[in-house]
C-alpha cells in the first residue's frame, strides 16, 4: 500500500476494558456511550495496543488498526517514527475511575528493557501473577481532566510527611518517624524516603494492624480534611492494606475539568477518582505498591522508585497556548497531546495522529475527504495525510507523538 492509496481519516472503532475499579455510567454520561451488560467501563483504549486493538473502515471493511499500520508503516507511521520505534508508540485513553487504582509505579526505558530481558530468560509466563514486565518499554502518563479528578502523584516534601506522621502520634511509627528526622538533619532524604517506604511496605503482623488501626481513628476524627477523608473512603475499598498510609507520604491532587498533570517514570502515583482522557507511551509495565491484592515485588519496586520530592506546585502540568490552542509539553518522544477549542484549524501531520471529539461535533476536511464525527468518536489520521483542516463545534483532543 503507497501514501496516495491511504484514506486521509479513518473513522476508529475503540474497545471498552472492563475492569473492578470501573464506572458504571461516565462514559455513558460523557459521550452517549451505551452500557447495555452494566459492567464497569474502566478504560476506552484508542491505539494498536495487542492487548486491546482498535479498529478503522477502510476498503469497504472493518480491520485491526495494527493490521493497517503493518501494511505501510512508512506511510502511516511517518517513516523517522517506524524506523524509531516500529509500531504506534503511543496508546490514547478515556479512563473512568470509580474506585481507586493501585498505587503504582512505572520502570524507566532502561530498567523496562533489563527486567524484561530478566524474565523472559528466567521463562516466567507473560500472564504469570508475579510477572513484573510485559514490555521492554517504559510508560510515561499523561492525564487531562475531564470531570474533577482525584490523584496521587509523587513524594511530598520530607517536612510535610513528618508533619503528618506526628500528627497521628502513634508508638508503632516512632522507628519510621524517627529514621526518616535522622535523615533529613543529616541531608539523606533519599536514603530516608526510601528506607520509609519501604519499613510501610514490608509491615505485618501485629504492627501493622495497630498502625492501621490508629490512623484510622486520628482519620475519622478529621473527616473535614481532604486527605483524611480520603484516607477513609481507602479503607471501605482496601481494608487492611498498608497503602491506606499512602495520602501521607505522596502528594493528593484534585484536577479541575480542563487541568492536567504528568506521570515520569520511577514516580508512585495512584489515581482516585474521575475520568479522564490518558495518553502514554505504549507499555503495560506496572510495579505496584499498595491498595492492590495483587503481587507486590518490594525489592524491584524499590529499585525502579525514585525517592525525591516532587513540590505540590510542579504536580500540575501548565499547557503552552497559541491561538487559544493549549499544548501539553511532556519530556518524552512516545506521544504529543493537544486541546483545540471551537473554531477552523489548519493542522499538518507530523506523525500518526488520533483526535478525539470531547463535546459538541467535528468535521475533518481535506480537499473532496471529508470525516465527521460526533461526541465520544475518535479518528485516526495517517501521517502521509498532511495537510488538513479541522472544524470542531466544542473541544477536541489530538495525540500524535515526536520522532
């Protein structure tokens, strides 16, 4: 297949994860998306991922977007793109969380490929419970909030987790508490973070339910404070889970509809509540570390963490404008993610791109081509399209990546 046989738009058709922790009725709510089975709608996936690939009308049929890409990666890819990376390096999502989603933390490139690599000689299945790397591929986030958004998202400051700590006063801490104030005054708050973390990680036994159980005393007496409450309606969702300490040491965040933050590599986050759209590189390496039943693997999760603070003031991502276009500068190549407002756009492709209609309608125009779209539909714009125009009557989302 040669550039000038490839359609300019290809109208997707994106599958739905239904997972635990899912909403019932935001995507319906949103984007007139049905829930005829009433399963939790967690994330709408829009990419070639393998583990959920979406699909595009094309010569008079339906096919895998992955099965379109592989025909003419050059083409559809941009050919800096296919040669850099091969495939789509980026998977583009709606993510509605109704319940909070493991606290987790994401491998750099290096790591991802080293740990992989580990596995796959060690023969340990892909679907395997205690499997840490599906992918040699590191996972960048980026999240843009859609409804208000509750999140964790990095360290806070080791004076603001002593603060909180001492708050709760509690015997069973004094050694935690304790080493993280001898760190500090001794200018080793990496070494304290870390050595925090994970004396909260490995706890069991009788300590860890005295230590639970006090904070959850000191948090119902404090139901007019954010974190508190937050850390209450944890516990109805993780009993007995030690990641219920987790809004003490890691920043909590509530993004307004339009706000954005980002997620590097090694960084724990946890998301919380909200939906949201989510673009990342393209990768399902996870390394969790709490509010999970699932498999735990401290000393991995502790080598892939980074244990600096990350201020409460660098958590939101602030958006570049031109010509009321906000972009969102991220410090990766995998993906670029844009919002364009009401109006006429002349876009070029620099990449393969995906844009996703947020609310009103839009229209994708190029010479005799035309595509259009409702709310909740997305489509997929090869890079050999390029020049184009865009005719959006509301908010419109594109994701393309850098090569």
């Amino acid at each position: 297949m040669k550039s000038r046989d490839l359609p300019p738009f290809l109208l997707m058709h994106n599958p739905i994860q239904c997972y635990d922790w899912g909403s019932h009725n935001a995507l319906t709510h949103l984007f007139g998306i049905e829930n005829p089975d009433g399963k939790p709608q967690a994330e709408l996936w829009m990419g070639a991922h393998p583990n959920g690939c979406s699909e595009v009308n094309f010569a008079g049929s339906t096919q895998k977007l992955s099965a379109f890409i592989d025909a003419a990666p050059a083409a559809v890819l941009g050919e800096a793109t296919a040669a850099r990376f091969g495939s789509l390096p980026y998977l583009f999502k709606v993510l509605c969380a109704e319940k909070a989603l493991s606290i987790q933390v994401h491998p750099s490139k290096a790591q991802a490929e080293a740990g992989f690599a580990k596995e796959e000689t060690a023969g340990i299945p892909s679907k395997s419970g205690n499997r840490n790397y599906k992918d040699p591929n590191h996972k960048p986030e980026l999240v843009f909030a859609l409804t208000a958004y509750q999140a964790m998202n990095g360290f806070r400051t080791v004076p603001a987790i002593l603060a909180l700590l001492d708050r709760i006063s509690l015997p069973v801490l004094g050694e935690l508490t304790k080493g993280l104030t001898a760190a500090h005054a001794a200018n080793q708050d990496e070494a304290g973070l870390q050595d925090c973390f994970r004396q909260l990680l490995i706890m069991e036994g009788e300590r860890k339910d005295t230590a639970l159980a006090g904070l959850l005393t000191y948090a119902a007496r404090h139901q007019d404070e954010e974190i508190f409450s937050l850390i209450t309606s944890l516990a109805s969702q993780y009993p007995g889970d030690t990641g219920l300490f987790a809004p003490l040491l890691l920043n909590t965040v509530t993004l307004q509809p339009g706000e954005a933050m980002y997620l590097d590599a090694c960084t724990p986050h946890a998301y919380v509540r909200g939906t949201g759209l989510e673009i990342m590189a393209s990768s399902d390496n996870v390394l969790r570390a709490g509010l999970t039943p699932k498999y735990i693997d401290v000393p991995e999760l502790l080598a892939c963490t980074r244990f600096v603070a990350k201020p409460a003031n660098q958590v939101l991502l602030s958006p570049s404008v031109d010509n009321s276009v906000q972009h969102f500068r991220v410090p990766v190549p995998d993906f670029t993610f844009s919002i364009y407002p009401a109006g006429k756009h002349n876009l070029i492709t620099a990449s393969a791109e995906i844009l996703f209609v947020i609310d009103g309608c839009a229209t994708l125009k190029q010479g005799t081509n035309e595509l259009c779209l409702e709310k909740g539909q997305s489509a997929f714009i090869p890079a050999a399209t390029g020049d184009y125009q865009l005719l959006a009557e509301g908010q419109v989302a594109r994701a393309g990546n850098r090569s």
